[in-house]
C-alpha cells in the first residue's frame, strides 16, 4: 500500500484512514457533511498526490496526444487545461484525464489513481520516439477548492491569480512559504520559466482546476515540498474558513456537479457517448476508438448516463435497480444524500429513448421504490 508525503500529516490531524486504489489516504477528518459544506461556502484543502503524473515531450507530441485523447489538445495554447478521455480500439474509455499544454510538443498528463500504471503502458506503447517521464512517485498535490480558493492561494505566492484562469496553469513561486524550498530536480518543474520570476519560495505548477465544481486550485509540488505546502494551506487558510478534506467529501461534492467518478461512473465498458459530456469529443481529429464512437452515434439504442434526483425520502447507492412503469431499466453508478440540497441524488444509466430531461423513473431501494426525475446536471450550481 502507498502512502503520500503527507500521510503522517493526515494520521496526526486525526483522520480516518481508508485503502483507496492502492493507497492509505484520509476519507475524513470530523465529518464528511461538515467538511462538504467547508469547500461549498468556504474553502478545503484535499492531499489529491495519489494521482499520476507524466510528462509527455518531443516532436509530434501534439499530434500523439490527439490520437490518445477524445479532445483536441494539439491546437491548444500553452497553459490551457484540457480535459478529455482516453479510449481503448473498441471506443470503451479506459480512463478520463486532464491533460495541459506546456509549450510546443510538451503535455503533462494527470490520469486517475487506480489506472495510472494502465494508462502509462497505454501511452508508452503509442510513442514514436517522443519522451516518457512517469513522476507520479516523485510529485505531490494539494487542492485547495471553495469560493474562498483564491483568497487561501493569494496568500502563498506574489503571482497575480486573476492572470490564471479557470483551466489554466502556469509555474510560479510560492514565495510566501518562509524557507527556500528545495530545488526542483524533476523534469515537469526543473529550470522552468516561473510567472513571478527569480527568488525564493517553493516551486510548483499551479492549474485553476479541481474536481468540486467550486473555484480553485491544485497545487503540484516534489515530494520534499509536500509537508511545507500542505501546513501553508492549512496555516493561511484557516481565516477564510478553510478545512482538511477527506476523500468522502470530495465523492459527494463532485457528485453534487454531475461529475464522473473513473471506475464506478464507467468501468471499461463505456464510451463516451454514453457518459459525455458532449463536449469531451472534438469529431474533427482522429483518435483512437474514433470510429467506434461513429458507427455507435449513427446506430443509436445505447444506454445513457444521466442525472437522477429523489422526490421521496431515501438514498440511492451504486447498483440500485433504476425502474419504469415496475420494468428495470437501468442501475444506479453513483447515489448519495445530497448535503445541499437535502435530497437524494444519483447518476445511472438509462436507454437513450428514455435519457430526456424530466422523465419520470423510480429507484429500488432495498424493499422500497421510490419516484426519481432526470433532470439536468449539475445537481447544485454556484452562485
């Protein structure tokens, strides 16, 4: 089992320990409704190091990209945070990522926890002589999420943030820390051009980007760093509210936006027509799986994820039998008690006949069936 560089933090803050994706990491630390409505109205800081990190770089790095990815990432400017998914030759998604352009033929790929050693066979296998450089051991990140984001990160580092926007990244200095910060030695932050220039102050790549549906931040660091940025955050943020973060809130606070979780949401036999966003397929480059997703659109009579919220009392969970007119229809992926909104919410899938916007189902719930509603996500919208 892994541990992050910020697993004893988490142990002497008295968090909840859990295995999650072959890693020891916080689900939560007082409760996870408190800790949800701390990122909802104020700011948390989540330890998201479990993540993979990898640097892709080379001639025809962009054009590889395009071809691994659903999104166009090639045609992007530097700085600019794509988010897209990663399919396999029968179109079925092997992972979502996000993926940011940092110059000419060089990306900096983020998949997911549990399918990053996946993910990285998958890349290497597609290269033609570009470089590889899996990080993911070497780097750590902390998110900082919540309306008052940028108050907590504004507080860390001179680098004026109104220059960064939502899904752009850049280096900077976190010059702010006290202490010099040890000196960048992996090839994702080594000898960078920083946004606010020479000095001291840890190094890092800072992306306006998170998985809450809420402003903020993810802060990537090396490893030596980890412990001094994660106690800033912390230390700085505590007067605007900000909270440590379990991996239980952030499941329902990403669930409250419609957002997919890898491994429950889909699970390898999926494509992205049947999760979306419709947005996450760019049709005018060739990628890999592309066909599939063709003849699929053209075919139709596919199951579609959608958004379900309860008009009676009860929680749905993953697997729970989704019904129409009494007829199964369809199993819940991701169900949860919605701490905003106080009702029960879920995502699920459906036949695409009956995926519209205000159709009426019901959901099983043990020995009770309840009415649910499709309805648009997300489920909570910011202010």
């Amino acid at each position: 089992m892994h541990k992050t560089p910020l697993h004893e933090e988490h142990v002497a803050l008295g968090a909840r320990m859990v295995f999650f994706a072959g890693w020891d990491m916080p689900i939560q630390y007082t409760s996870i409704i408190d800790e949800h409505m701390a990122v909802r109205t104020h700011a948390g800081a989540f330890d998201v190091s479990h993540m993979g990190d990898f640097l892709i770089r080379g001639k025809g790095a962009g054009l590889l990209m395009n071809t691994i990815c659903t999104n166009d990432i090639q045609h992007q400017p530097a700085g600019r945070c794509v988010y897209a998914h990663i399919l396999n030759d029968q179109g079925r998604i092997k992972d979502d990522t996000i993926v940011t352009v940092l110059g000419d033929d060089e990306y900096f790929m983020v998949p997911n926890a549990a399918t990053t050693s996946t993910i990285k066979s998958w890349v290497t296998e597609q290269l033609r002589g570009q470089e590889f450089h899996d990080m993911s051991t070497d780097l750590a990140c902390v998110a900082v999420q919540g309306p008052r984001a940028k108050d907590v990160l504004a507080a860390l580092t001179t680098v004026d943030l109104s220059a960064l926007k939502f899904f752009w990244g850049g280096f900077m200095r976190l010059d702010k820390i006290p202490g010099k910060g040890s000196e960048a030695k992996t090839p994702l932050l080594k000898g960078r051009r920083l946004m606010n220039g020479p000095g001291n102050g840890i190094v890092a790549f800072v992306s306006r980007t998170g998985y809450t549906g809420e402003d903020g931040f993810e802060i990537v660091c090396e490893n030596a760093d980890a412990v001094a940025v994660w106690r800033a955050v912390l230390e700085r943020g505590g007067p605007f509210g900000l909270k440590p973060i379990g991996l239980g809130a952030r499941d329902t606070l990403r669930l409250e936006k419609g957002l997919l979780l890898s491994g429950t949401d889909f699970d390898g036999t999926q494509t992205s027509l049947q999760t979306g966003p419709g947005w996450v397929v760019d049709w005018k480059h060739e990628f890999i799986g592309k066909q599939v997703l063709v003849q699929q659109k053209a075919a139709g009579g596919y199951d579609k994820l959608v958004c379900m919220v309860a008009k009676d009392k009860g929680i749905p969970r993953h697997g729970y039998e989704i019904l129409r007119d009494g007829a199964r229809v369809g199993i819940v992926t991701s169900g949860t008690l919605s701490p905003v909104l106080k009702q029960g919410i879920a995502m699920g899938y459906v036949p695409l006949g009956m995926a519209e916007v205000g159709t009426q189902v019901q959901i099983k719930i043990r020995d009770n069936i309840i009415d649910a509603e499709i309805v648009k996500p997300p489920f909570v919208r910011r202010d």
